[in-house]
C-alpha cells in the first residue's frame, strides 16, 4: 500500500496537511442490513467527482458472488466465506492499482470507495474460520486487515431506531433482532481502527445522516463541507475563470418520468427524474425518486446503466421539457462553486449555484467579482430545473 501511494491510517487525521494531487484515499462503507450504504456510497460519489476527485466503488463481494450463482452451501461451508474474501481482496487491490495510475495520469487526486471490508467477513463464521479463510487467501492476520483501510464509516441499521424504514427482500432475511445483532458485531469487529466513524438514527430524517458522513469525509479529505441547499444567483454572462484555478465541466440530461417508470405522485412535491452526467472522462447515470413518507422528504438514488437510462427514458412525462445544461464547478477557499448553463428548455438561462461550508444561509458568502454575478434567486422556484421543465399550460409545484 505505501508503494501505491495511500496513506497509513495512523498517519491520517485532521490536523495533517492535505495530500497532494494524484493520491489515492481508501474508504471502507460497512454497517448492519438496510443502513443506507448504497444510497449513501452515490451521493458520496457524486459529491467528490464534482469536487475534481476520480471516485471508483469496490461492489459487495457477497451480493457480486450470489448474483453470479455462487452461494454458501452445507457441503463445504468455507468455500462461500473463502470464495467473498478472494473476490474482496482482489477487487480492492485492482481498484486501487487503476485509481493509483489514473490520479497520477489526470494529476488529480482519487478515492476509492469499498462496499463493505474485509473485516466483515468476521462476523458470519468462527474466528479459527476465519483465520483459516485469511490463510487460505494469502492474507494477513486479522489485526493487520485495518491498514488497507484509510477509514471506516459505519451505518448504523435501520432496525436500531428506524424500525419503520427497515424492509427485507431476496439478499436481505434478517429480522430485526438479528440485524440490530449483526450491527452490534461489525461495530465490534472494526472498533480498533484509528479512523471508525459511527452514523446513527438519532437525528432524522436520513438526509441528516447523509449529510454527517459527507461532512467527516471532508475532514479527512481537507475539503470544504459545503451545504446541500446552494444559494443561487443569476449570472449577467458566462464569466472567464481565470488561470490557475481548477474546474470540472459537464453535461447534464434530465428526464422527468410519468407512467410506468415514474412514481404515481401523491402530491406535487414528489416525483422522478433520469439523469445523465457526462465529463470528459466518464459518464454516470442515476435515476432520483422523490417522496413525502411520514412528514419527511425522502430522495432515493440508484445508479443506472447506459441501457437502463434508455429504457426509462421512453416513459417521459410530456408535460414536462427535457432539461439539458451545461456545468462547470470549482472550488475557492472553503466555497463551492457551480456555474449551470441551460441549453434546453430555456436557452441562455445562466444561474451560479453557491455552497458554502456554512449551512446557516444568513451567512452570505464572497463572490469574486470576476463571476458577474446579479440577482439572489436562492428561494425562487420559477429558477428549479423542476420548474424550468414543466411546459406551458402545465401546473404543477416542486
């Protein structure tokens, strides 16, 4: 790992200096069933690419394995634990070797983000199990797994606290009991690592959750813990960045959804949309779902193939334009930055969304005057991308 380019944990904390450009973070996502791993893994992803950050995700090995045929079974019960800890290891190893070379190529720096850790194994057999499973993979003992770990963060399940948003399916059996317990034993399991950060149900909704594992990974990653809620200005012209300061453009589709593929709204506040973001080194596409459960608005996110976006994308809501824009983001001290250029429906409709790391919105922030910004938009709907689509003769509110 030292050869890789990533940083020890005992050498990480927040009061070390930030790294430089083309090194590599390695981010452990673990937790108890329906904790919110997933959503919370491609809102942190999504986070950090539009802060300049290659961000790549090392899937589940147990979910990656059982979708592929490979399951445990009486007639050899190691094999299955042997068979996930191969594939975890492998696939973190291959995942950073390409985040090492590709930071280094693009001279930016890059994190990779694992699905659950190699210390997880742990709890599902006996610890001689386990340590014959080690051995078996080549590995090394048990207490040396937390180097390959720059941290931990732990999401604490649903069933502890949240029991109403706690649902099971095909890879997800477990009773509450039985999570709450596979919760406690993970929180144990990883406990001796420097860097292990616990998120709870304490503080609802789940945004709240979401947003106090961005804000830790920006403590470790030395950037700004900028709010979700931008303040927004319209811009007079396309303004000129000038040299010297780092910025990422993009592409932006949205596709508003009805029928089939959209939610059936109960109100105006709740809908779902497709979106396509293309840089110039990739492409990602999500699919949003926005609902009111128990007074709380819920987002949830899900990561599409190039496929899939398509297949949605025939269930378009004609009431509604296609949004397309153009992006550009950058950061200044601790200020984040966004200029968001509509190309369709309304062309030329030039806005500059600012997050500042305060979330305290009375707190107006710095705006260089190079940016030409005018008019505070910050609580005008008529300026959502929500509003924007919707075509003339349509009501509807966000």
């Amino acid at each position: 790992q030292k050869e890789a380019g990533i940083r020890m944990p005992r050498e990480m904390g927040e009061d070390s200096d930030s790294k430089s450009k083309g090194d590599v973070w390695k981010i452990a996502i673990t937790g108890g069933p329906c904790a919110g791993k997933s959503t919370s893994v491609l809102r942190i992803k999504a986070f950090l690419e539009q802060r300049g950050f290659f961000v790549c995700v090392v899937p589940e090995a147990a979910t990656f394995l059982r979708t592929s045929g490979i399951r445990w079974t009486s007639a050899d019960p190691n094999a299955f634990q042997i068979a996930i800890s191969k594939a975890q290891a492998q696939h973190e190893d291959i995942f950073i070797e390409y985040a090492t070379k590709l930071a280094k190529a693009r001279k930016c720096n890059a994190v990779v983000l694992c699905d659950r850790g190699l210390i997880d194994g742990s709890v599902y057999v006996t610890e001689d199990m386990y340590n014959e499973c080690l051995t078996a993979c080549g590995l090394p003992k048990f207490d040396r797994l937390f180097e390959r770990y720059d941290s931990v963060l732990h999401l604490v399940t649903a069933a502890r606290d949240a029991t109403s948003f706690y649902v099971t399916g095909d890879l997800r059996k477990e009773s509450i009991p039985e999570a709450i317990d596979l919760d406690d034993r993970l929180l144990k399991a990883w406990s001796a690592h420097p860097y292990h950060y616990v998120f709870d149900n304490y503080e609802k909704p789940f945004e709240i959750k979401l947003r106090n594992m961005i804000g830790r990974i920006c403590k470790l990653l030395k950037v700004p813990n900028t709010s979700k809620v931008p303040q927004r200005f319209l811009l007079n012209s396309m303004p000129t960045i000038p040299d010297g300061i780092d910025h990422v453009g993009s592409i932006v589709r949205k596709i508003y959804l009805t029928g089939v593929a959209g939610s059936k709204s109960k109100s105006d506040d709740e809908y779902t949309f497709i979106r396509m973001r293309k840089s110039e080194n990739s492409t990602s596409y999500v699919i949003k779902i926005v609902t009111e459960e128990e007074g709380q608005r819920i987002e949830r996110k899900q990561v599409l193939s190039k496929r899939q976006f398509e297949e949605h994308s025939q269930f378009s809501d004609p009431s509604r334009f296609i949004v397309e824009q153009k992006r550009i983001c950058f950061t200044l001290d601790t200020t984040y930055f966004e200029i968001c250029e509509y190309t369709s429906p309304s062309s030329g409709l030039l806005l500059l969304n600012v997050h500042p790391e305060s979330v305290d919105h009375n707190d107006r922030v710095s705006i260089p005057s190079w940016l030409l910004a005018g008019a505070d938009v910050s609580n005008k709907f008529e300026y959502s991308a929500h509003f924007v689509s919707l075509k003339p003769n349509s009501t509807s509110g966000e």
